[in-house]
C-alpha cells in the first residue's frame, strides 16, 4: 500500500543531470538572444525610417525639423534601440544558464520577461518579433511543465 514520504530519504530521487526538456528550453532561449542580436544589426538597415520617424515627431511637436535636429534624434533612437537590444540578448542568455543551473528566481524572471517581450514585440511587429513571441512563450511554458520541477526543487533543496 502506498505511503507518503517521511523524510528526504523517501522522497523521489531528485535528477542528477539538466532533464531534456530544460535543455530544449535553455536552446530557446538562447536562440531568444540570437534573435535579438539579428534585430539589434537590423537597426542598422532602418536609418532612413528612423530619420522620418524623427521627422514626423518634431513636426507632432511643432519644432523646428532641420538636418542636425533630425540625425540627433535618429541617431539617439538607435543608440536606445541598441542598448536596449544588448540588455535583451544579455537576459536571454542570463535566463538560460541559470534556469539550466535550476535556479527559482530564473523560471520566474523568465516568466515575466516571457510577457514582457510579448508586449514589446507587438508593438512593432516583425518576423523577427514573432519568432521571438513564439521561443519566449515555449521556453517559459516548458519550464513550468511538471517534469521540470524535480529539476528546480532538487536546486532548492541543494542550497538549504
């Protein structure tokens, strides 16, 4: 007859090894970054529609639109773009090594990151924002999955 566990001795026997599923999520993640450093090199492409996206605002907010106005505010909003891509392609990589080092805190940031890249990438959509909706959305469901949770518990459990 079945019986509940007693003690840590009872308890199932925690996983040794990365299960596959957090290494197929680890792999999304860092195709997440991959993804994100193809859009942080296609800034590079979109020059001249930043130079009339920073046309049309100046003119939205009757100010003078000379040459210099225009490169400034084109080129301070790839400057943005850029450190924003950077710090993306940077928590994609931080999320895969530590959800694969089973760390709590990282299946729940990703989490979050998860929605948050959903957000940002419908704003602008893209093929790229897309593909990147989709990897973030798997990689965070698949860490959440219940075969991934001995993976996360037997880290708590190592650090208490």
């Amino acid at each position: 007859m079945p019986s509940w566990p007693t003690g840590e001795g009872d308890a199932p026997a925690a996983p040794t090894q990365r299960p596959r599923l957090i290494q197929i999520a680890m792999y999304l993640m860092y195709a997440g970054a991959a993804l994100s450093a193809v859009s942080v090199i296609a800034v590079f492409g979109s020059r001249d529609q930043l130079q009339q996206n920073a046309r049309e605002a100046l003119r939205a907010q009757k100010q003078p639109v000379t040459s210099e106005r225009v490169a400034s505010l084109a080129n301070s909003t790839m400057i943005f773009i850029i450190a924003l891509g950077v710090i993306m392609v940077a928590l994609w990589i931080l999320m895969a090594i530590m959800n694969g080092k089973g760390k709590g805190w990282a299946r729940i940031m990703a989490s979050i990151l998860a929605v948050a890249n959903i957000w940002f990438n419908l704003r602008g959509l893209s093929i790229v924002g897309i593909a990147l909706i989709l990897v973030g959305i798997v990689a965070a469901v698949m860490l959440w999955l219940p075969a991934a949770r001995p993976w996360f518990e037997t880290s708590r459990r190592s650090r208490a």
